[in-house]
C-alpha cells in the first residue's frame, strides 16, 4: 500500500479536471426543437408496449385458466385409478380365494 501511495499523491490533482472535461461526452444532450420522427417512433413503441402488455395479460390468464382445469382433470384421473387399483386387488384376492377354495 505505502508504494502505491506516491502515485495516488501525483494522479490525484489531475483527475478532476479529466473527469469535468470527459463528462459532458456522456450525458444526454437536449435539443430546443424535438424530431416529429422520433417522437412519433417513441409513441409507435409505447403503443406497442401497452398491447403487447395486455396480450401478455391475456395469455397468463389463458395459462392460468388451463392449468386450473389441468388440475381438475389430474385429479379426476387419481380418483379412477385409485378405484382401479382397488378392483383389480379385490379381483386378485377373489381369484386367489376361488383356485384355493
């Protein structure tokens, strides 16, 4: 650390005025008159934000709705397998008992 402190010691006052001098090359410059092409191209995307907004809507809500039913039918199906299970282990012990007896 004590070998890097003379270099800082020498940089330091020329670092500001690099920095002022640099700075206005990165900030936004304003313009008194506005381009119509671009503002009618800034309105054209935040027309197209605000549908593909609501598309977007509509298509989570669609998902939604068919995952609901998705559910309602994996449901459905546990329910009938469950009472296949259960008949085909009564139809084993039924057919067990009938070679045996």
């Amino acid at each position: 650390m004590a070998a890097w402190l003379p270099i800082i010691k020498i940089v330091l006052p020329y670092v500001a005025p690099v920095f002022h001098a640099a700075l206005p090359v990165f900030t936004k410059k304003k313009s008194d008159k506005e381009d119509p092409l671009v503002a009618q191209q800034i309105g054209e995307l935040q027309e197209a934000v605000k549908t593909n907004s609501e598309s977007t809507k509509a298509l989570a809500k669609a998902i939604e709705e068919i995952a609901q039913a998705n559910d309602r039918v994996m449901k459905r199906v546990q329910k009938i397998s469950t009472i296949a299970v259960v008949l085909s282990g009564l139809a084993l012990v039924l057919v067990v008992a009938s070679i045996f007896i």
